[in-house]
C-alpha cells in the first residue's frame, strides 16, 4: 500500500492485537494439534472461548496442520440496511490428524458450520455439523470435529456468517459520495491489509496462507459489482437480484482478496501484451480517469518487460474510492485508491500532481509482482514489499515519464529516512517482531524509505544489469509463494552463466558446477554485508582524512542531536558497523575504483600516489 497516514491506524491496532498476546501467556506445549485433554486440571492454562469452553489454541499465529487450497465465496452486501450475509466452502488439505480448525475471524457472526470428507462429497452426502468456539483476543474461532481429521486427505468447510458493512475504512466498508445534486450514494468496498480480510469472511488470514480464490457476488440491477478476476457470467435471482460469478484467482494471500458493489463509470484500454486496463471513478469524475490510464498502460508494460513476467491476470482494474484510507492498496487485478491518488484533470491539476499520482500508480503496479506474485513470509519483513514498490517508483517512471524528473525526487525518499535513522529510537528494516511497538514499527519509513535506499545502493553496487537479473531470478524462483530476506540476497548473488531467462536455478543441488563454489562466496559477502544495512539500525558516517600521500577510510555510527564531545556519543558507537560499498575516480585516469569499507578503526588506506583530483561516490 501507499501513504503512511493509513500506518498510524494500523500501529494502534496492533498495539491491541499485541498486548492480547502479552496478557495471555501460556505455555501452549501441552497442546498436541490432536486433541484437547478434557480432563485438565488447569483450565486457567487454556484461552477461555466465549461460551466459557476452553479454546485449543493459545497462540496468535495459526497451526499449519490444516492448509486452505480453495475459496468458493458468495457475498451479498445490502447497500440499503448496511449489512452483509455471506457463505463459503474452503476445500483444506490436513497434514497432520487434528480435531479442530482454527480460522481467523473478526466481528462476523457465524450461523452454519458443516464439514464434508472427499467421500461426503464423492457421494453427495450431508456432511457433519460442527460446533464453532470463539476467541476474539485472537480473532480466532475453532471448529470442533468430532472425528479427528485424517493426515493427508482434503475436508470441505462451508460457513454460513454475516455481518454489518464496517464503519471506516477496514474490512468490508461502506463508503459514501455526494452527487453534484446533493444526493449522497453508498458504495461497499474491501480493504485488507494487513488483517483485515478476516472481518469480511472467516479465513486463514496470514500472508503464506496462499490459495485460490472463487469469489460470487449479489448485487441490484442499478449497481455493478468488481473482484480480483474478470466476471465470467451473470445469473438472475428472485426479487430482480443479480448474481456475478468471478473467474478463479491464481494462488494468493488473503489480504489481496478484494471485492466492490458501486455504481462507477470507467475507461479502458489494453496493454501490448493483450491485459485490460479499467480506471473507474464516481460518475462526476469520470472525467478525470485518462491520464490514470495512459500511466498504467504504459507503466504495466515497462514491469512485464522489466521484470520478464506478463502480468498474469487477464485484467487490471484502478478504482477511486471517495473514502479511502491509505493512498492506494495493491489488491490483485483491483488497485483501490483514495481519488487524489489516481484523478488527474489536465485543466487544473499541477506537475506535483501528475507526480504523486503517477508514482502511487508506479507502486502498486509494481506490487503485483513484488508483494503479489512473491510475498514475504511475514509482516516483520515487510520492506521486501513496500522497499521494493517504494524503489521501483524510481526506475519506472524514471522510464516512463523521464520529464516528471523522478530521480530528483528519489534523494528526498533517502533524506527523510534518515533523519529518522540517525535517531537512537530508529529501527533496524528487519526486525524480529516481538514486542507490541516493535511490531507497530513495521510500518513506517523505515520500511519503505530506508528499503527503497538500500536497494538502490544495492544495485549501484552490484551494477544495473546484474541486480535486475538478481530480483528476476528471485520473482521466478518464489512466484505463488513467500520468500524472505535471505531468499532475496541469493537471488541477487546468483553466478549463473548462459541463459538466464530459462529460469534455471544455477545453485540447485542437481547442478553443482565449477560456479557454484564462486557463488556461495559471493552470496556470503552479499549477506554479510546486506544485514549491516538490515539487521541493525542507523545509518554510518565516513570520514576521510589525507595522510601524506594517502587517504584515511574510517565510519561512525551517524548520530543527530548527540555531539562528539558528548560522554554519551561513544556509548552509541558501540557495535555500529557497516559494510560500504564505495566508489571513487581520480584526475589520473577515467575508471571507477571500488572499495568496501568494513572496519572502523581507520586502517584502510587508499593510496593516491601522484594524483590530484580524488573524487568519492561516483556513479
Ligand atoms: C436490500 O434490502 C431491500 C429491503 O430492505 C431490498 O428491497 C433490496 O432488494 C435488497 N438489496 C439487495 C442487493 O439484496
Ligand atoms: C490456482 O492458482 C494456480 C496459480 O497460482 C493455478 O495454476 C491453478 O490453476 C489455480 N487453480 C484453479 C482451480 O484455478
Ligand atoms: C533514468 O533514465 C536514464 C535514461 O534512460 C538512465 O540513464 C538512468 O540510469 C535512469 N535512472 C534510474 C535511477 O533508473
Ligand atoms: C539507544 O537505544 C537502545 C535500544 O535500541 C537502548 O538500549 C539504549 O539505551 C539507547 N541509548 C541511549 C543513550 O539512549
Ligand atoms: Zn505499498
């Protein structure tokens, strides 16, 4: 997603989330995934559902026994009474035998819970009805079944719920508009991330969670109704009602789920590779929706050329939302937008305009391979995410749109962060999750800003050409899957020779060449050096002094607001260090030296014998 504002929402949200966790610690060791001990003499050891039963599972993140592989989900919003009734059957494969399901679910009444086995439904029978505990600390229900679940065959679930359209802007929401005649019209519009899918219909709502995505939706003649997927039919119900069935989805997390009931006009277009592109917009701004589509036609094609992947859905539609959040969501096939994010009128919007929005669509474009295609295997790792949208803004329109002088734009990405980053509050981009705030601080700067900079860096170190092949291999490698921070160092080290677009992995066990020594080296340097800029927070300073005919390298941990003189200072330089890759080009002669400096200490020379001129940080 873009824009911070929609973060400091998040951040409180978290915090609550989080300190459910803190009140609740339990050890959650004598819970086996099979069944609960009815008989326990400790009950205060097990969550307590809401009927009083104790929940089996006392943990925050989901068991992985059971694993969703298919979504059939039919919503049907009423714009009218705000509310929503839903019903879904998830096909889940077990691994191992268990007697309970545990689903994320936020807010949503549950009516019908039924269980049918492979045979069930090889032999149109009822299936069984299952009892539902719920664990709202967690956001957590159980299914109980009475049987336990057999390891390695698949089980339907079909849930009936229901709920009201969310106020706000999370879940599945009702937002509103006024027409120029002062009429005020409803729309009802999902956004997810990052936890949010689960108060719109009961799922496994965690990013590596992936499945496919079979989504229905009730709508009245006068409405329109969009998803990830383009409609493939219409049926009429009783009482006029209108029912769009949607093409199945590729494999994706639930939190890019996505679907809107609305009355919107749009414009379309088709990319060189054959992908429709669709803005809509309220009716009044339709108007403002061209330049959205010149962008994004252009800006898909630059990303499926770059990247050496088509997008892989059939179409792309932008939507702006009158009551949005965040600047834009990544949705899968429907970008949502806040409408200053993506309306653009030729006669009375400035330059910094036409930048915003061309960069907000820049980002989530790019987040349909970074984030959608590939997706980190966990919140904490975000910044694989939105460093990498935040850092592709850069090369894309840079490409597309070279007049908007993006590039000059991008120092400040890199200034404001470290303002932040030169604080001792900061954070490390990476960080392990453990606390409430450590946790709330994913989302901020850091990831985005601090991301996108390193990786330019990154790629100035390792040269354009090598770096795009690098996040190449890595989106090929992890398509339909997650990945994480150290999925991406290997990606960018590989030393694969020959045919790189194959899509072959050079290192893999079955292709141990003469390379493959090379590159583990390689790859342990790249490492080494990315977790200095990673794994700790700050950002280092280089001082270079001259010494006869020598220069002195030496780094300190850049600190704002603490001078040197400050007894303090040296306590706050304690540990900092830094791999840095370094450049520079002396009066003797045109080529670009490199040097990493790793030490502190200011024993690294460079040697300047007979040279004048001595310039760092060439590019
Ligand atoms: C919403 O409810 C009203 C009655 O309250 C009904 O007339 C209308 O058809 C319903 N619309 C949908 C989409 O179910
Ligand atoms: C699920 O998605 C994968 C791609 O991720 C696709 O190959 C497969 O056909 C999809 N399954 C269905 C039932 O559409
Ligand atoms: C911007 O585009 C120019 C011209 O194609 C290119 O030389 C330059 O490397 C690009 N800069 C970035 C940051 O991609
Ligand atoms: C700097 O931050 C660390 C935590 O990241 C803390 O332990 C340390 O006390 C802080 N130092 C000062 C001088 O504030
Ligand atoms: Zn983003």
């Amino acid at each position: 997603m873009a824009n911070p504002r929609r973060k400091l929402i998040f951040n409180i949200y978290m915090g609550f989330y989080c300190s459910a966790i803190m009140a609740n610690i339990c050890i959650c060791s004598q819970f086996s995934t099979s069944s609960i001990d009815p008989f326990n003499k400790d009950p205060g050891a097990f969550p307590v559902a809401t009927n009083g039963e104790p929940f089996p599972w006392n943990e925050l993140r989901l068991p992985r026994v059971v694993v969703p592989l298919h979504y059939d989900l039919l919503v049907h919003p009423n714009l009218t009474s705000l509310d929503f009734v839903g019903s879904e059957k998830i096909e889940v494969s077990v691994r191992d035998a268990t007697q309970f399901i545990i689903l994320h679910s936020k807010d949503l009444e549950i009516m019908n819970v039924i269980l049918q086995s492979e045979e069930d439904l090889r032999y149109r029978k009822p299936g069984k009805r299952l009892n539902v505990l719920s664990y709202p600390a967690h956001q957590q229900i159980a299914l109980l079944v009475p049987e336990a679940l057999m390891a390695d065959l698949r089980y339907s679930v079909a849930i009936d719920f229901q709920a009201n359209l969310a106020n706000g802007f999370q879940g599945f929401y009702k937002s509103t508009y006024r027409t120029h005649g002062g009429k005020t019209r409803i729309i009802a519009v999902t956004d997810f991330e990052p936890t949010e899918a689960r108060m719109a219909f009961p799922c496994f709502d965690e990013p590596s969670f992936k499945a496919n995505f079979s989504i229905k939706i009730r709508r009245e003649s006068g409405h329109i109704a969009l998803s990830n997927m383009p409609k493939v039919k219409t049926i009429e119900l009783e009482e006029g009602l209108l029912e769009d069935h949607f093409e199945t989805t590729v494999k994706m997390s639930t939190y890019l789920v996505a679907y809107i009931v609305c009355d919107f006009n749009s414009v379309s277009g088709t990319t060189s590779s054959g992908v429709k592109v669709s803005i809509y917009a309220s009716p009044e701004k339709w108007s403002q929706t061209h330049y959205a589509l010149e962008a994004s036609l252009k800006l898909l094609d630059f990303y499926e050329n770059y990247f050496d992947i088509n997008y892989p859905l059939p179409k792309l539609d932008l939507i702006a939302i009158p009551d949005f959040e965040s600047g834009a969501m990544e949705n899968w096939g429907l970008i949502t937008y806040k409408e200053t994010s993506l309306l653009f009128d030729t006669k009375t919007s400035s330059v910094s305009d036409q930048l915003w929005v061309t960069k907000t669509i820049a980002h989530e474009l790019a987040h349909q391979w970074f984030g959608n295609l590939v997706t980190m295997e966990w919140w904490n790792d975000i910044w694989l995410n939105e460093g990498f949208a935040t850092y592709m803004e850069l090369v894309s329109v840079n490409a597309t749109y070279p007049e908007l002088q993006s590039d000059d734009a991008f120092s400040d990405v890199c200034f404001t962060v470290i303002k932040k980053d030169s604080l001792n509050s900061s954070r490390p981009i990476s960080n392990q999750a453990e606390t409430p705030t450590q946790i709330a601080e994913m989302f901020d700067s850091v990831s985005y800003n601090k991301g996108a900079c390193i990786l330019n860096m990154l790629k100035d170190f390792l040269n354009e050409e090598k770096f795009r092949k690098g996040i190449i291999h890595y989106l090929k490698t992890f398509s339909y899957g997650n990945a994480k921070n150290d999925d991406l160092w290997n990606s960018l080290s590989n030393n694969c020779l020959g045919d790189f677009t194959s899509g072959e992995f050079c290192y893999s066990d079955s292709k141990m060449t003469s390379n493959t020594l090379a590159f583990r080296e390689e790859s342990a340097e790249l490492k080494e050096m990315m977790a200095t800029w990673t794994l700790q927070k700050g950002i280092p300073l280089v001082v270079i002094t001259r010494e006869g005919r020598s220069l002195r390298l030496q780094q300190e941990r850049f600190l704002s607001g603490v001078s040197k003189e400050d007894p303090e200072w040296r306590a706050l330089q304690e540990r900092y260090l830094w791999h840095i890759p370094l450049t520079y080009t002396t009066s003797s002669s045109n080529v670009i030296h490199r040097h990493v400096l790793k030490s502190r200490t200011g024993n690294e020379l460079i040697s300047q014998v007979g040279v004048s001129i001595l310039k760092l940080n060439m590019f």
